[in-house]
C-alpha cells in the first residue's frame, strides 16, 4: 500500500506558516486565470522581438562577422539573468506589502525594463549594444523571477493544469507578438528602432495592467533577523539539492528548451544561408514560420495540459519531445523551404504541449512557501538555454558553413537539436511525478527525498 508522499522539504520554509506552504483552494475566475497568465505574453514579446532586432542590428554593426558576435553578446550577459531572477524571486518571498509579495517587482521591473529596451533602440555601437542588453537582463529578470511565483501562489490543484496551459499560450503568442512587432522593420526600411521603442512603452503598460488586476495572494514569509542581502545569498543553498526531482527537471528542461532555440535564435541565418532568401522574402518567410509555429503551439498548450491531468505529465512531455525531434529533423534535411515548414509545425506542437505540463509539473513538486525561489532557479533555464543553444548553434553555423559550405553549416546546426532533445527525455525517466487527487503516483527512482512511503 502506498501512503501519501510527503511535501517536499525546503529549509527555508520550515519558519513559514503552515497556509503560505499550501496550495489555495479557492477557484480562480476564467478572469483571474486570464488576467495571471497576460503578463507572460510581455515577458516573451520582449525575447521574440530582441532575437529579431540582435540578428538584424548586429549584422548592419559588423557584417559577415555577426554569427561570431551573438555568442559572446549572450555569454556576457548569462550571468546577471542567472543570478537575477532566483534572487529576487527569493527575496519577493519575503517581502511584505499592502501589495501583497510579488507585485512591486513586477512594476518597478516593468518601467526599468522599458527604459532598457529604448536605450537598445537608440545605441549607436555595438559596445553600447551589449551593455543596454545586459541592462535588460538585469531589469526583465528582476520582474520574471518574483512574476514566476505567482502561479503556486494563486491557483488551486485543479486549476493548474489549465492555468499552465495558458501560459504555454501567453508565452508562445508573447514571443510571436514581438516577432510580428519587429518585423514592421522590414517596411521601415529595416530601421527596427521604433518597433523596438513601441516594445518598452507595451512593456511598462502591460506592467502596470498587473499592479492594477492581479490578485495580492499570500503575504511574505517570516524572515526574522536575516537581511535580504543573506536571503539572496541563501538562494543557491545545498538544501536545494535534496530536491533530486526538482533538480533533474531543471536539467531535463534545459536541454529541451535548448533544442527549439536553434531554430528560434537562428531562424533568420537560417533561411538565408540554406535557401538564400533575403530582404522581403526573407520577411515573408519569417512571418510563415511563426504563424505555422503559433498555431501548432496553441493546439498543443491547452489540450496538452488537460491530457497531462489524466493521464500525468511525464507521458507528455515524454510525446512532445519525440514530435520536437522529429520536426527538426524534417528542418535539417527539407529540400525546400515549404518541406521546412511541416518540421516548424511539429516543433511548435510539441513546444506548446512541452511549455504547458513541464510548468504544470514543476509547480506539483515543488515547496509552495518558496514559490519565487523555485520558480526563480526554474528560470535560469529559460535565460541561459537560448543564449547556450545560440552559441551552439552559431558556433557550428559558422564552423561548419567554412569547412562545407554555408548551407550544410546551418543544416548541421538544426540537426543537432536532436540530440538536445534526447538527452532531456533521458533526464526526464528521474523525475518522481507526484500522486495527485484523483491519480495514481508515477514511477519513482531510488533515492528521491521526495518520494512516497511504502508501508
């Protein structure tokens, strides 16, 4: 007989009070639910805009020599979204407002936000570039790491399934919006300023439309006599290591995050280099790609979550990353740009579903006390698997487009996805899935803290 698996244990939670490490269980309106998700299509607008304006600036700043400069831009910037966003998600669970603990980061964040992305659009050099970029890091991530918690604050067990799936949604339709808002570039004479400059006033207004319509939720933990430069620093405590489910879906997210980044990062470079297509029908092409993308994604959010809380989410994710492969694939080896497309569709398929449980999942297993210190650590994934999959990716383009040419370069660069999303699949068979009402708990690997009690 198996006996209820018990919550997982975080040190740091141990002072809070029992209902701050709970799940609510008071439903949220379809309002509500709406409302809580919103905020990640800004977030993701922001990172589907830039990838555009950073390929596109920094090939009109230094020419042929650009697929070597995107690495080094990313890599300098990785470690302020790395440290940025835990920190202050941890920190936001300590803060106390009449806000509530989440709140202010997202505001104060939303407006710093906005003035970095008007110093992207203005800078003259590519000096200036890296530095306002990693401005940007700094300030989105202040507000993505406290926003990150809001999820375990607010939504009952029931309710996230649904609630994950929209934000699968928001963030896929965030990154398709800021794409769709840079590529007025293109009939601006390629100028991607002012896009860029509409971005941050969208940013600080969808900032300020989460002060105002996002529930408070739960007050602050106690923090005693601990300052909150201890509280940062106690982050990246060992204790989180005991969280050996948590851990292995952090690594398992990152290689499947890091698998669509290659098309993602260097969609441009790629059908440019394999079809040579430029200028207008490099636009349109573009804009082919994503509205494929969005619609795949958007089949597989919702329906994706809601299957996960039947049947788990493992056997998901599990689906996804086997359509992901599959599609990238198709992209590696297409002979033409319209075969390229099925393998976009799969990708966005499986991406959309992959996006949904994967959340769904992380927010089951994790201690709801620390929601923003999880959440935050959850994010350094999704910071650092674009800008390692760009240095990659970039680094083979270009490696490999010297030696054989640049059309195999970039080929050989989408087909390494592949093996980015086997080796997070094999890393998913670790993480204990826990028992839910209603369903039976999954498989559980030797020496998990978190696993259930055999009596």
């Amino acid at each position: 007989m198996v006996a209820p698996s018990e919550p997982p244990v975080d040190t740091a939670s141990l002072a809070a009070p029992a209902d701050i490490d709970r799940r609510p269980t008071q439903r949220l309106s379809p309002g509500q639910l709406f409302q809580i998700s919103a905020y990640w299509f800004a977030l993701n607008a922001i990172w589907g805009g830039f990838e555009i304006f950073q390929q596109k600036r920094t090939v009109q700043l230094l020419g042929d020599e650009a697929p070597l400069a995107l690495g080094p831009m990313e890599i300098l910037a990785l470690p302020i979204a790395a440290l940025t966003m835990p920190m202050m998600g941890s920190i936001s669970d300590y803060t106390t407002t009449r806000w509530g603990r989440r709140k202010p980061f997202i505001l104060v964040g939303s407006a710093a936000t906005s003035i970095a992305l008007f110093g992207l659009a203005l800078a003259p050099s590519f000096p200036l570039l890296v530095l306002f970029f990693i401005v940007l890091q700094f300030t989105a991530n202040a507000a993505r790491g406290p926003f990150a918690g809001l999820v375990p604050d607010l939504v009952p067990e029931e309710q996230v399934g649904i609630a994950s799936g929209l934000m699968g949604l928001m963030i896929t339709l965030g990154l398709v919006g800021g794409y769709l808002l840079m590529m007025s570039g293109y009939l601006l004479d390629e100028n991607f300023a002012i896009p860029m400059m509409a971005l941050g006033v969208f940013v600080a207004l969808a900032g300020l439309a989460s002060w105002i319509w996002i529930p408070n939720g739960p007050p602050g933990k106690p923090r005693g006599e601990r300052t909150l430069p201890r509280i940062a620093l106690e982050t990246f405590g060992t204790d989180i290591l005991r969280q050996r489910s948590y851990v292995f879906l952090l690594a398992s997210r990152f290689f499947i995050l890091m698998a669509t980044g290659f098309f993602m990062n260097l969609n441009i470079l790629y059908v440019e280099r394999t079809y040579g297509l430029t200028g207008t029908d490099q636009g349109l092409w573009i804009l082919v790609a994503l509205a494929v993308a969005v619609g795949s994604t958007a089949i597989g959010t919702i329906p994706g979550a809601k299957i996960s809380d039947r049947i788990g989410r493992k056997p998901v994710i599990y689906a996804s990353t086997l359509a992901g492969a599959v599609g990238m694939a198709i992209v590696g080896l297409a002979p033409g740009i319209e075969v390229a497309m099925v393998g976009v569709a799969l990708v966005g398929l499986g991406g959309g579903a992959f996006l949904a449980v994967d959340w769904a999942l992380m927010t089951d297993i994790i201690p709801k006390a620390s929601a923003g210190r999880y959440m935050g650590m959850s994010n350094i994934v999704e910071a650092t698997n674009g800008p390692v999959a760009t240095v990659v990716g970039g680094f083979i383009m270009y490696s490999v487009g010297v030696w054989m040419g640049q059309a195999v370069g970039a080929r050989v660069a989408m087909l390494t996805a592949i093996a980015m999303f086997a080796a997070g699949a094999l890393l998913l068979t670790q993480v204990r899935e826990p028992r839910r009402t209603g369903r039976p708990t999954t498989d559980t690997p030797a020496g998990d803290t978190t696993a259930a009690a055999t009596a």
